[in-house]
C-alpha cells in the first residue's frame, strides 16, 4: 500500500516537471506564453490547483479517510493531471513525447 502511494507520488511529480520542461525547453513557447496569457485558461488552472490542493493537503486533515480511499484520491489525480498534460501537448503538437509520457503513466498505474 505504502509502495503504490509513492509511486502515484512520483507520477504526480513526474507530471508536474514535465509540464515545466515543456515551456523551459520546448521551442513553442509563444503558444505556450499565449495559453497563460489566457484569462479563461487562468481561471481554470486555479481552479484546478485549488482541487488539488483541498483534496491532498485540507481534506484528509479534515476528515479521516481509509487509505484505500486516500489512494483512490491521488489514481484520480494523477489520472487529471496526465490528461491536462496530454491535452497540453495536443494543443502544443506535441506528438513523440506524447507515447513515452503515455508509456510512463501506464507503467504507473499498472494498466
């Protein structure tokens, strides 16, 4: 159980510096500087963020979930994340990167 918490631990960091790797390296910043310039597109990664944020850090603080559940929490996170990131690159054609991120994940997620 503690294995496959740190596993969907890594899977959401993983996401995380991908996605940043994305603008740093990627020689399509100026899509990337348009999407974030987007006010709509702000609102909605706060909002994303904030979910996150409620379902990770408040939440189990606030009420004393089984880890089962704790576990399914962090799978549905992470399952968010992977498709924000896929829908990213998408939108950045992006296509290579996109099997070996889908490799990872799958790897990840035992499917």
């Amino acid at each position: 159980m503690n294995q496959q918490r740190e596993r969907l631990d890594n899977l959401i960091f993983m996401f995380v510096m991908i996605g940043i790797t994305i603008f740093f390296i990627s020689d399509r910043r100026k899509i990337v500087s348009e999407i974030l310039e987007n006010p709509t597109w702000q609102v909605g990664v706060i909002g994303i963020s904030m979910f996150i944020a409620y379902y990770t850090f408040i939440d189990p603080i606030m009420r004393d979930r089984p880890k089962v559940e704790e576990i399914r929490v962090k799978q549905s996170i992470a399952a968010g994340l992977f498709t924000f990131l896929l829908a990213l690159m998408a939108e950045l054609h992006l296509t290579i990167p996109t099997f070996f991120i889908g490799f990872i994940a799958a790897y990840y997620f035992g499917a």
